[in-house]
C-alpha cells in the first residue's frame, strides 16, 4: 500500500472533538487503501504553557511550578478519558512522560535558569505526550498503530531551539518506519522534536512539526504529505485584514515557498524543500471541514488564466539604510555589510542597493544593535523600526513583465519605503510603514483579485 504523511496540528488535536475528526481522517486513508504515518504537534496551547513554565522556573517559584505541570499532565489524562480510554490507561500511555516533566522543572528552579538545551527537553515533552496519547487512541480504536519516538527518526545537530535536520534523518526514517509500514502499522510520532549528535533532545522551531512531516515523507518516499490545520487551504490573502480572502487550489512548489516566507501562517517555511526534492505533493487540509479539497501543491500545477498566486505580509520589520562613507562604494563593501548579519546570525528578507547605500530588512531585531555596531564601522546607519512588508506571488510575475508595473500602480497613494523583485521574478515585495500594512493589502486584493479567476 502506498504511504502518506498526515500532520496534524495543535488546533487539530485542541479536544476530544478535534481528535475525533483525526481518527476519522486516519480511517479513512486506511479505507482508501493507503498507509498513514501520523505527525501530531503538541495539544492546542502547550507548547507556550510549557515554555511559560521554564521562564517561571528560571526564577525558582517551585510550588507555582508543581501546581501547573499536574494542571498540563492532567489535561492529557482527562483527553484520553473523554476519548473513551480509562485513566489508567491514558496515565500508561503518556509515561514516562510526565515524571519526566516534573524532575525537568524542578531541576530548573533549583537552578534559577534554563538553558536552550532544558528548554528544548522540557517544550519536546508536549509532543511526546501527544503523541503517546493519539497513538493509544487510535489502537483502542483498532487501528494498528504505533507509537515511534521523533528522537529515533529526526536527527539534528546541536542548535538547541532552533535545530537543522542532518543527513543521518533518511536512513533512521528507513529503519525505524519501513517494518512498520511493511506490517501495515501506523505509525504516530510527534513533529517537532529531534536528536542532537550527543543523544540530547532538540526542536526544530516553532512550526517545525510540517518540517518534521516533510522530512519523514521525503525519506519514505511517501505519496503525498498532508498538513491538517484549521483552514480550507492557503488563503490568496490574510483573513484577518482581507475578509473575503479565497482559498488558491492549486500551487507550485516554489509559489508556496515564497508565500510561507514572507509570512503565510498556514505552511512552515522549511516544509516544502524536503517535499521539493523528493517531488512529493504536499496538501492543506482542514480537520474541521474535511470535505473541502484544500490546497494541492505541486511541482508543476496546471496553468489557468490568474496572474496571481496571492498576497502574503510579515510585520515587525526593521529597515537598516547603510551608506558608504565614501563617495562611491569601495571594493569589498558590500562583504562588509553582510558579513555583519551573517556574524550575527540574522536574516535578510529584503535588498535593494544604490550607487553610495544598501538597504536591508530583518524580521529578527534580537542582534539589532550589534549588527548597527559593526556597520558603525565603516558606514552611515539609519534604523526604522514598525515596518512591514507586502508580497506578491505567481509564476507569471516571471513571464509577464506588465503584472510587476500593474502592482506597483495599483500602490499609488501609499508609502512605499522599498520595492524590490526577487532573482526568480516570482515575487514582488514592498516594504511600507506597518500601520499602512491592512489598507495597502485590501486595496491590492481588490485591485489583483477582483474577480474570482479559475482554479490554477
């Protein structure tokens, strides 16, 4: 039987309803004859109330700390009961999880600070309960599935918080999940979650359960990947600016790329380049509305008569204006500015560059004044800070060079601080003040997407 990867998110694993819906969704595959391996995230809410946790143990309130962890565990046991398993067995389905929360956090307030590594150990246990529990869940239902730890199958290297998957993924996939799969199982892990080099739990960031299931389905060779969310699909706008905002059916991969980053909430940034590689078709599902159709993206969509993919904007961006205190930019400039960023470990959205200045804009500030320290060095610097920025995408913007002139008419009357077009031309970004960001976007969707187009 062909092998699909379903993720589901937190809102998708929220209650006893919403888990209902995913033990649907994993019978109905298992109807259609395929093979699920699922990738759950943590319950809707756990991941910020366990890193509230670790801030609240850094400074030592312990009996504050005891009461809440039992307050999560018990969450989890109260899940399993109202989806029919006894509490006994919910409590053996999630250890030895919870003492391992609790030993966690008590260490942390008798050491007043959490370092990136307890962090990651402590914020992995939310999807390592999940997952226990969903897998208990769907074997009650009599579904054959198994319980797989991420920490066996994603490994990493040792950036805590923010780890990069290593080559080592694809043959631990293979061995962990390929007698699975032979059998038929299914098996469930948590996303998010992975193993640095030295046997230490890490997490690939915030979003990183859709690059979790991508990774495993490139390394499978699944058949498709579906990312089950709260939306019908990838929206051609944000919906909570533009409230007629239509979902796009059908996406190449690198239109779905650029919308997720430059800001589309729907897709993890990383999700699609393991997914790419491997040609695997990625889906957008809702779990609440699974008879809509969702977003199909592909490598090569069909094409229809829409200029335009959709709209996608990121706030809290900070223009950084440096200028050469020269005349003229000498040799080895422009080195010297991004060798600033790269030393500081911040990336760059956007660029645009004159004959005397460069112009850049992060959506990390964290670095902000170490970066302006070392371009203080050898250039004029200027920071605006509550700037946004605005993207267009479609293929065609690369084909069609009247669709970029078409947008940035349609602009006239905003204040437009940067305007640039990327290398592929499947973009255009303009970076603006952010409290102009929601008019510019609903003035640009009506102007681009006034008419409803047919599918792509």
């Amino acid at each position: 039987m062909p092998s699909i990867v379903m993720k589901f998110g937190g809102s998708s694993v929220a209650d006893a309803d919403a888990v209902e819906r995913v033990v649907a969704a994993v019978e109905a595959e298992r109807a259609a004859s395929r093979t699920p391996v699922v990738v759950v995230s943590a319950l809707g809410g756990m991941t910020d109330a366990l890193l509230g946790l670790t801030r609240h143990g850094g400074a030592g309130d312990a009996p504050e700390i005891r009461e809440a962890a039992s307050e999560l565990i018990a969450r989890h046991i109260s899940l399993g009961q109202a989806l029919g398993l006894p509490a006994a067995d919910a409590e053996r389905a999630l250890d030895p999880f919870p003492r391992e929360l609790r030993q966690r956090l008590e260490a942390i307030c008798r050491a007043r600070t959490a370092d990136d590594a307890s962090v990651d150990a402590i914020v992995a246990l939310g999807e390592m309960m999940s997952s226990r529990l969903i897998a208990a869940v769907l074997l009650a239902r009599g579904l054959d599935a198994a319980w797989v730890d991420a920490r066996e199958v994603v490994m990493t290297d040792a950036r805590h918080t923010c780890a990069a998957p290593l080559d080592e993924t694809n043959g631990a996939c293979v061995k962990v999940l390929a007698p699975l799969l032979a059998a038929a199982g299914i098996p469930v892990l948590g996303g998010f979650v992975g193993r640095a080099p030295d046997g230490s739990t890490t997490t690939l960031g915030r979003g990183g359960s859709d690059y979790s299931a991508s990774l495993v389905g490139a390394a499978i060779g699944a058949s498709e990947i579906q990312i089950w969310t709260d939306v019908d699909g990838m929206l051609n706008a944000d919906p909570r600016i533009v409230y007629d905002a239509q979902v796009v059916s059908h996406l190449s991969f690198a239109e779905a790329s650029e919308l997720a980053y430059f800001g589309a909430k729907v897709l993890h940034p990383s999700t699609i380049f393991p997914a790419v590689a491997r040609s695997i078709p990625v889906r957008i599902r809702n779990s609440r509305r699974p008879e809509a159709s969702g977003t199909l993206i592909t490598a090569d969509p069909p094409r229809g008569n829409r200029p335009f993919a959709a709209l996608a904007c990121k706030r809290g961006i900070t223009v950084i204006d440096i200028t050469s205190t020269r005349m003229l930019m000498a040799h080895g400039f422009l080195r010297r500015v991004f060798e600033a960023f790269e030393t500081n470990e911040t990336a760059v959205d956007v660029v645009t560059t004159s004959e005397v200045s460069v112009s850049v804009t992060i959506d990390d500030n964290r670095r902000g004044p170490e970066i302006v320290a070392a371009l203080l060095e050898f250039a004029d610097v200027t920071v605006e800070e509550q700037m946004a920025i605005l993207t267009v995408v479609g293929e065609r913007l690369a084909t069609n060079s009247t669709l970029a002139a078409r947008i940035v008419g349609a602009m006239t009357g905003f204040p437009l601080r940067m305007i640039s077009q990327a290398a592929s031309r499947r973009n255009l970004t303009i970076v603006l003040p952010e409290a102009s960001l929601a008019p510019a976007m609903m003035h640009l969707h009506r102007e681009l997407f006034a008419i409803a187009e047919p599918a792509r």
